[in-house]
C-alpha cells in the first residue's frame, strides 16, 4: 500500500482497469448517447491489442485468455481467470457495438406480403 506523500508506480497496469473503463463508458454512451463515449471505448480496447507503451498484445489468441497485467518491460503472460474475464468482457461489449454499427439493409413487404430487398 502506497503512503499518503508517495509517488504512485508508473507500470503494472492491469486487464481489470481497462475492462471497468469499457464498461463505465458503455454506461454513459447508453444514459447519454453522447459518440465521444464509443470512441474512447475503442481507445481503451486497442490497450488489448497493442497500443499501450510496450506494443504488445494482452491476450492469447489461440486459448482467448487474457494475459494478467502489463510491467514496465514484460507482459506478465499468466492467464488468471480474473485477466481473462475482463478481456472477455470488453470484447463482448465491443463486440455488441460493432453489431449495433452495422448496416442492415431494411426488407420491405410486396404486394402479397412477401418480403424483399429493398
């Protein structure tokens, strides 16, 4: 525990951190709708996939795990289930919003209420 005049650590940085923000952006952009909120979510989820300040990615591709934090000159790659449930989680989030983004091509209903393309 840091001492009340210390100088907090610059690394270890953990999944935990960047799924709560996800997550508390995602609450905002649906009370507010206000875009700035997703587009800080897809800041905060490129931390998973590299952009942080050792360019590495924070999780496992191959199992889907995540890793469980990152130091000032390594990843540390064990895979706990807390690390893995928050990549998950913000994966999923993201996930719904690039659905939410979509294009859906609307079908309309012809004469015999049959439905086509538009």
């Amino acid at each position: 525990m840091a001492s009340k005049n210390s100088v907090p650590r610059e690394y270890g940085e953990q999944p935990i951190d960047v799924s709560y923000t996800i997550q508390t952006l995602n609450a905002f952009y649906n009370a507010f709708e206000i875009p700035e909120y997703k587009h800080k979510m897809k800041a905060a989820f490129n931390w998973f996939l590299g952009k942080n300040h050792l360019g590495q990615i924070m999780y496992n591709p191959i199992s889907g795990g995540g890793y469980d934090g990152l130091e000032k000159e390594n990843v540390n790659l064990n895979q706990g289930a807390e690390s893995t449930i928050c990549f998950l989680t913000a994966r999923l989030l993201m996930e719904n919003f690039a659905h939410s983004e979509s294009k859906v091509i609307p079908l309309i209903k012809n004469r015999r209420g049959i439905a086509i393309n538009s």
